[in-house]
C-alpha cells in the first residue's frame, strides 16, 4: 500500500496546529515553510482536511487553519482518510471467474481467499490507526524531540500565528 505524500503532510501539519493556542490560526505560507513544502500542493491536503471538519479556516491577513476540535477526539484514521478517502486499499476483481477449469455458471459460495485476506488486512490496519490519536502523536513528540528543538519549533509557529 502506497499512501499520497499528503497524509504525510496532513499528519504533521495537525501535530502543530495541536500546538496552537485557542483562537489562533497558522497559514499555509507558515505551514509549508516549517515543513520544506509548496504551498500549492500542501493546499490540496489542508483543504481535505477542512472538507473532513477536521479543521477550520478563516480568511484575512491573521487568516488561516486550527484544529476544529481536540487532539484527542482526531485520529489517524481521521486524517488518512480525509486525504485518502475511506475506500478499502484492496478491490477484489474476482479474476478467479476466469479459471478456464471451472464448471460454467458455477457460483461461489464466499468471497475470494485472497479478498479475505486482504479485507482482513485493511481493517486491522485501520484498527490500528483509529487508535492512535493525534494528541498521543503529540506526547511522543514532545518527548522524542530535543528540548531546544521543541521550544523553538512552537517559537517560530507562535511568532507566525494569527
């Protein structure tokens, strides 16, 4: 599985509007240039999010994106599916129709090994990261993140925030 370089995005640009002070918003021009990107194409990922209420956004020169609700009330989930969509990550084309050895018309009586399998796989996957909320990320952060780095990191946003 293959997931766009925008949950990437998304993911990170969440654990540092988490950071943000009530009533305050960050901009995309702030946002891609904390983390290296263009800002056209980080856009795209925050307006997913925005579609998905995960954030909110206003306009003017103080303008820009916070969180919509707790950090604790997002998931992982939430965000890759905002950007991802919510469609499973295997389709089953059912090729084994194609098996020249089988009886015409015959009918099975459940989906395909493979589908299973990978249906399973999905969902364990999704499980997963419907667990790990957005404020874990940030604990981990805070506590696998040199100090000064830290500190200075919440520095830059905070001087940028409107």
């Amino acid at each position: 599985m293959i997931l766009k370089s925008q949950v990437e995005w998304a993911l990170h640009c969440c654990a540092i509007l988490a950071g943000l002070p009530d009533g305050s918003y960050l901009s995309t021009k702030a946002l891609a240039e904390l983390h290296g990107l263009p800002k056209e194409y980080l856009s795209k990922a925050l307006q997913s999010l925005s579609q998905a209420s995960l954030v909110e956004t206003t306009l003017g020169p103080s303008g820009g994106y916070r969180l919509a609700r707790p950090s604790s009330e997002i998931s992982f989930l939430d965000i890759v599916e905002a950007v991802e969509g919510k469609a499973r990550s295997f389709t089953c084309t059912n090729i084994r129709e194609n098996n020249p050895c089988r009886p015409a018309g015959y009918c099975d009586s459940k989906p395909c090994a493979v589908a299973r399998v990978m249906w399973e796989a999905d969902e364990a996957w999704r499980n997963t990261l419907r667990r790990v909320r957005l404020s874990d990320l940030v604990d981990t952060l805070s506590e696998e993140v040199p100090p000064d780095i830290w500190r200075s990191t919440f520095e830059w946003v905070l001087k940028r925030a409107g």
